[in-house]
C-alpha cells in the first residue's frame, strides 16, 4: 500500500476532536483513515516514526496573506508565497485581492487557482474584492467570485468607507454565505499617518494613524453585522479600543470574528526609533498597553484567529526613508515561531489554543476544509517542534521578501514538516530524524 501511512509516537493536538495525546495517524489515500491507538491497519501500511518532541496537528491555515500575483511579481509570486507558506507551516493560505489587477471578477479568480494548482503545495482559497477595482464605489459581482472560487470578499489594503457600500456588501455576500472581511480605518482620521498617534510618533517626527480610526469604523461594522444578520470579519485588530468593540459586539449576539497578527502581538512602537522600515506596518505597531489588551484577548477568546498578513515589497522598495516606505512586513515563515516561543513558552496560551487559532477557527470562518483530523478529512497536517532553536535569517527565505521585523532574532520552537493530502511538501532539515518524513513526494 504505497499510498498508506500511519505516523507513530508524536503527541497529538486536535482541539476539534478533542484530542491530545501520543496517538498514531493512519493516512490512506490523502485521507485521514484513523486517528488512536491500537489501531486496526491493514498488510503493507508504511510506519513513519514521528520525530522526537514533535507535535502532530491539523494544518495551519493564514486567512490573510499578499500573493501579489497577477501583476506585482516582483515583490511575490503565487509560488513563492507559497513555498514559504509551506515552509512556515501552513497548508493554506486565503489571498487578498489588491493585486493588479484586482481580483474583482472570476477570471483573476480562476487564474490564481490556476498558478496555484501548477504550484502544488500549499492550498490557496481567493478573496474576492468588495468593490470594482477596489475602488469603494460599486460593489462586485459577489455571487460570480464565489461561484469562481472566493470564499470571502475584502477590500483589503483599504476600508470599504461607505456604510452603505458596507451594508450592500454584507447582505450580498451573505446570501453565499461568505464573510466580509474589513481593513477598519476611517481615512479621513488616518490619511497620511505612518506610526501610531502618540508619544512615539511625535518625538520621532512622524505623522500619526490613531487608534480612533481603526475603533470608529469595527463599531460600525459590527452595527452593520447585526443590522444585517450576515458575518463580518475584523482583519488585523491592533488596538485595545477596537478589542473592547469587537468583545461588545460578540456579547451583543453579532456574528462578528476578528484577527490578530503575530507583529502585533510581538512589537510595539517602541521598535521605531531607528527609522527601520521593516517596522512600518498597517495597522501601525501600537502601545505597550494596545498590545497587552491584544494578548489578553488572544488569551480570553475574544480574538478568533491568528493570521499573518504577509505583505512581501521588493527589496528597494523599503530601503527609502520611513514616509516613502510602503507598509507591510512578511510573516509566513516566521509566525510558528513567534507563537511558540511569545504565546505558548511564554505561558500565555495552551498549545491547543495556538492550534484553535491558527487552524480550527480560520476553517470555520471561511467554511473551507481542515482544522481537524476526523476521518475522512483530507490529510493536511503540519508537524511543529516546539522546542527547536529558530534564528531567523531572512536572506533563506522562500519568499522574495526579506522585510521582516524579526530578521536575526532568535525563538523556541519551529515547524518540522507539512503534508498536503498526505504529501509531504516541506521537511525541515534541521530537525533531528526529519529526514524520514518524507512521505508521498
């Protein structure tokens, strides 16, 4: 049985199916076929040993990740974002649509799926545009992207200003059953504005993106979403304002889901002093306190997902002064690591909850498979070595980004492998015994 493999002696986190523990994985023709001890495998099944220390979990999936294809190939191609979606973890990545053109009508749809399936690695789930062009004007044709192949719609990169826009585009979207998933900012407070609005800012000469813009526009999002009766997605919540909202909103009874992003959890503002353009974010890197309340709601339940928006630029393009820069870190291969070593090493969250949110939740938000190993589901599964000493290197990189804010800092834990329906399709070499983990290739 050449197809048949049963993964042995690694523990076992699937918080979907309640399950934590040293059991084996029976995969069987790029399905889960059992999951237990004990069990009952058929003649020729090939035994994989799971390496030492490591932990079996559903693949991890980024809801919110930059391609930039078709059209910014020189900052990101479909292959290489995912090739370091793979290499960070992840079995799939759901991507935006400001590319160029925007993915605002099912042939951009259609040809992402395209390059993505000569790919072969990671799965890719397109977002739809909100609006034509991304323009805020005129909504899309939502019913023809979903039916391409979208399973979200966002005008991200941007807010959708308009209420009225906002509200269409919910009750629209709705009637598919996709969320709308929001950059909330009110312009007219933000246009400009490069750090957070506050002290740091002001001694370093930088005009200021407060807190208020980004918390006036989720209080009216989640007003929508109850209005509306349809879902509504919080992208990349930074401040402890727009946590208080988002918590409201969920006690208020609103289908409301938000995430967070491992920079933000991570950095502060305080990491501006030296003009670094790798620190140069949307949302901004806020206050000691903004990140705090974020932790605390990653904690608490109130943050639903942990996705990195990865925002590769060419090289050049970050090596301007901090006003010229555009905005955006990469994050793919860097957020198993920050998550282990700040969230679950530093005792913040159990490693089940780290799995919730990178895994379970972003599966339910956007109804797409995975998030647990149930017999029958298809066999992605990511293998995390939670205590690997990670130095981060940006010049190995899969992707062409190299603009990360964690560049030649060191963390515990790491990713030891991926499986995309049974395959393997990243091994680590760095981990001891991982070399047999090469499954399907």
């Amino acid at each position: 049985m050449a197809d048949a493999v049963v993964l042995r002696g690694g523990r076992v986190v699937d918080p979907a199916n309640d399950v934590d523990g040293h059991v084996d994985v029976f995969i069987e023709e790029s399905r889960i076929a059992g999951v237990g001890v004990d069990l009952i495998l058929p003649e020729g099944v090939r035994e994989v040993a799971v390496p030492d220390g490591c932990v079996v979990c559903p693949g991890l999936i980024d809801m919110h990740v930059h391609l930039r294809e078709p059209g910014q190939e020189h900052k990101e191609t479909i292959a290489t974002g995912l090739a370091a979606a793979v290499a960070g973890g992840f079995t799939a990545v759901a991507c935006m649509p400001n590319t160029e053109p925007a993915n605002d009508e099912a042939g951009v749809t259609r040809l992402i799926l395209e390059r993505a399936a000569d790919a072969g690695l990671a799965r890719v789930y397109p977002i739809g545009a909100v609006s034509r062009g991304r323009a805020g004007e005129q909504l899309a044709e939502l019913g023809e992207l979903h039916e391409a192949g979208c399973v979200a719609v966002s005008d991200d990169g941007q807010p959708v200003a308009s209420a009225l826009l906002m509200r269409r585009a919910l009750e629209y979207a709705g009637m598919f059953g996709m969320p709308v998933i929001d950059h909330c900012e009110d312009m007219s407070l933000a246009d400009g504005g490069v750090a957070h609005e506050g002290f740091r800012a002001a001694s370093l000469g930088l005009r200021g993106r407060p807190a208020v813009a980004e918390q006036i526009l989720v209080e009216r999002d989640i007003a929508l979403a109850c209005t509306t009766g349809a879902a509504v997605h919080i992208a990349h919540l930074s401040s402890r304002a727009a946590v208080a909202a988002v918590a409201a909103g969920k006690a208020s009874g609103a289908r409301v889901s938000c995430e967070v992003t491992p920079h933000h959890l991570a950095l502060t503002d305080e990491e501006l002093d030296a003009y670094d353009t790798r620190y140069k974010v949307n949302p901004p890197l806020r206050e000691t306190g903004d990140r705090a309340a974020l932790v605390e709601a990653v904690r608490d339940g109130v943050i639903d997902v942990i996705a990195t928006d990865h925002a590769p630029h060419h090289y050049d393009e970050k090596l301007v002064e901090f006003d010229q820069a555009p905005f955006g870190v990469v994050g793919l291969e860097t957020a198993v690591s920050v998550c282990l070593d700040r969230l679950v090493h530093g005792g913040v969250i159990s490693l089940g909850r780290m799995v919730e949110l990178m895994s379970v939740n972003p599966a339910r938000i956007l109804d797409v498979p995975g998030g647990g190993l149930s017999v029958g589901a298809p066999a992605d599964l990511t293998l995390l070595a939670p205590d690997l000493p990670v130095q981060v290197d940006s010049t190995t990189f899969r992707s062409l980004g190299r603009n990360s804010p964690f560049d030649g800092r060191s963390f515990k834990g790491g990713v030891a492998a991926t499986f995309v329906d049974g395959r393997a399709v990243f091994v680590n070499a760095a981990v001891s015994g991982a070399d047999q983990l090469q499954i399907g290739a």
